[in-house]
C-alpha cells in the first residue's frame, strides 16, 4: 500500500514537486506520465525514502517515509532511470552484494539471483564484469537487483529502456504477474501505450503537479465524450447528408473522398456522436434502407496521447484546477 499526501519538495527556490497526493493499494499499478522535469523521478525518490520531502508525508508498505526510511527502503524494490551498477563487479557478486545488503541468507540469495539470471536471460553472464554489458543488459541487471529480495513494493523508473521488443514484452508480463501477487507497483514511463495497458490508474504531470489522474477509460472519456465513426462503402452511396439529420446526437456529418487525379469518389461517410451505442444501429439501418453496400465500420475514441497533449498543452483538462482535481483523486481499486 502507498499513501502519498501533500508531497512537496523544493531545491532552493526551485520546486520541483508540488502537493503531490494519491493512493495505491496492494494489486495495484499506478503510473506516472509526464515530460522530463515534470516531477515524476523526485516523486518516486521520496517514496523510497531516498529523498526527504519538503512538506507533505506517505507511507510506504506501512512504513512512514521520514520516520521509518530503513524499514521502508529494505522492503521496496527500485529501478531508477539511471541504473548506476558497479559495473567492475561480476554480475553474479554483484547481485550477492545487494542480496546481503537486504539481509538475504546464502542460500536464498543464490535461489533467487539463478532465478533472475535465468528470466533475464543473463546465465551466460554471471562471471563477467558488467563494464561490457550493453544498456538493454545493465537495464536487465537494474530489474534483477530491484526484484531479489521479494519486495512488496516497486518503483520502475522507465523498466523497458533500451530492451528489445520480446525483452520488453517479457517484462511487461512480468509486472502484470508482480501485481497479480498483491504488490503496489508505480511505473513511470514515457510510453503511453505500456501505461494504458499495464496501469489501473494514470496521473498525469505537468511542472510538479498532477494534472489528472484516473482510469485509462475515464481520462478519454474526460477529455471527449465524443465517438469518431468511419463507415465504408462498396461503392458510392446514394444516400444524401441530410438525410443523417433525423438522426438524434449525431454531428458532423461528412464524406472522405479519394482516388486518382481526374476521379474522385466518396466511398466513406465520417460522424461524430456522444451515443454510439444509440446512434450507430439507426444509421446502418438508415444506409441500408437507401441500398447503401457497407463494408465496414470502425468507431475511435480519444486515444490516451490525446488526453496528454491536451494535459501538456493547456487544453481541456487544465480547465480544472490543479488542486480541485486532486481533491478527487479516487483510490485505485484492488486489481
């Protein structure tokens, strides 16, 4: 369980977060989006007891970030975004260190260090010094060293830089698998689609703030309420605009032409509706009646790159005010 509220911190006059609050419980990803400088790193420090904040206060696991930092950092796992390893060790004396370090006994410690080895396809490596390993492998190593000691929370700073596409998906699956065990993990990441598909809720930043924060599903459905509908046809129809308009909610009607130079033709219809579900069924009927030869029809939401720029830009998320939307910032529900 994490429970952050009201975290702050400044450097000099400079603030680098600011009241920052939100909950995560166990079985539960969070993750942080935002530009470089938005505030997400030094936010994941002070969970971790790495960073004092300013004002404000969490706990972590139980544990309280300024009075118990100790406990909180032996059982929290971090991957920051810079992996910083020893890189003159030998992996697996590497890997050793850190399992003594969490207090880890020989045998466990060699148990899980062959187990990670193994998962990130490293066995090979384990006697060479980490100076020759490439960044997908130091990134790999950094996920091994976070993930030894069992831990009941993770911090994953960027968990799938510089990995190769079955590598990355590898350990996609595998938070998928840590949160299923009852873990609270929080991700940053600058990739959407690995937030929309690994998080059960997203808090956007912008300049040390959170300027939303919920659902994949309801930050679209914040940012537009509105369905784009495509609808192909075999070949031109003869079905007019304004024969859309008795239909209720729909908007925007409008053909997409293509073709070559000297021949355009109109095989495809373009709306806009808050009431797919409603509207959809009377159109196709509609097209139909006029001897309209569907072919398909395809129906997009607002992606979640579009609500970010819109979040980044000023758009229609910061017409709440940073604070308001804090103050509803639900709890993410057990996943």
């Amino acid at each position: 369980m994490i429970e952050a509220q009201g975290l702050t911190r400044l450097f000099g006059t400079f603030v680098a977060v600011t009241d920052v609050t939100f909950s995560v419980p166990d079985g539960a990803i969070l993750a942080l989006l935002g530009p470089n400088g938005a505030g997400k790193t030094t936010t994941v420090r002070m969970l971790a007891g790495l960073l004092a904040p300013t004002r404000g206060d969490a706990s972590v696991a139980g544990y309280n970030i300024r009075s118990e930092a100790d406990a909180l950092r032996a059982c929290v796992g971090l991957v920051t975004d810079v992996p910083g390893l020893f890189e003159q060790m030998p992996l697996f004396d590497y890997l050793d260190f850190f399992g003594k370090v969490y207090g880890m006994p020989a045998a466990e410690r060699t148990r899980q260090i062959e187990r990670w080895l193994e998962f990130f396809d490293l066995t090979n490596q384990r006697r060479k010094k980490m100076i020759g390993f490439s960044k997908g492998m130091k990134q790999k190593v950094a996920l091994a060293r976070a993930l030894i000691h069992d831990p009941s929370v993770l911090f994953l700073d960027e968990p799938t830089s510089g990995l190769d596409p079955l590598a990355a998906r590898s350990v996609r699956e595998l938070i998928t698998e840590l949160k299923h065990s009852s873990r609270s993990i929080i991700l940053c990441t600058h990739d959407l689609d690995e937030a929309e598909r690994l998080a059960d809720t997203v808090a956007i930043m912008r300049q040390g703030r959170i300027v939303a924060c919920d659902t994949p599903t309801a930050l679209r459905a914040q940012a537009t309420g509105e369905t784009r509908v495509e609808i192909e046809f075999a070949d031109n129809t003869p079905v007019a605009l304004n024969a859309l308009s008795a239909v209720a909610y729909l908007s925007s009607p409008s053909w997409l032409t293509e073709g070559t130079d000297t021949v355009e033709t109109t095989s495809k219809l373009e709306y806009y509706t808050a009431q797919p579900r409603n509207v959809n069924p009377q159109v196709l009927a509609l097209l139909v009646q006029h001897g309209a030869q569907v072919v398909s029809m395809t129906c997009t939401t607002r992606s979640l790159e579009d609500v970010y720029v819109s979040a980044m830009g000023m758009g229609a998320l910061d017409a709440v005010a940073p604070q308001a939307m804090l103050d509803t910032v639900p709890s993410l529900q057990r996943g």
